[in-house]
C-alpha cells in the first residue's frame, strides 16, 4: 500500500482496510476528497481520472527521489 496527497486530495495505491469497517477493496487505486469525505469511504477515482494520474505522478516521483 502507498498514498499521495496533494490539497484535498488523497490516492491509496493498492487499498486495504486495516480497521474494522469492512471495506472491500476490488481496485488498486483509491481516490478521495478529504474535504468532502474525511471517512474516506468513497471511491472518486472513476470520476477523476486526470486527479489519479496526477496524484501517481507525485508518487513515482517521490520514489525516485527516496532510492537507496
């Protein structure tokens, strides 16, 4: 599991649930607006396709720069 954040924005690559919720993850990417869902119980990244490519952008670039 990996996460990127920018503004409300938060992207979980490779989701799943450490509490007790029960959510069922069948994705491997999952997007939410913090400001709006602070739960993070719904999936945005269907709707926000250019929100995750941003997001995973952050991310690989974060791993290039945090190589040992």
């Amino acid at each position: 599991m990996w996460e990127a954040r920018k503004g409300k924005w938060k992207l979980i690559g490779n989701p799943f649930d450490t509490g007790n919720r029960e959510l069922k993850f069948n994705v491997d990417r999952w997007l939410v607006n913090l400001e709006n869902a602070p739960g993070e119980t719904t999936n945005l990244a269907a709707v926000n396709p250019e929100v995750v490519a941003e997001l995973e952008g952050v991310y690989h670039k974060w791993l290039e720069t945090n190589k040992r």
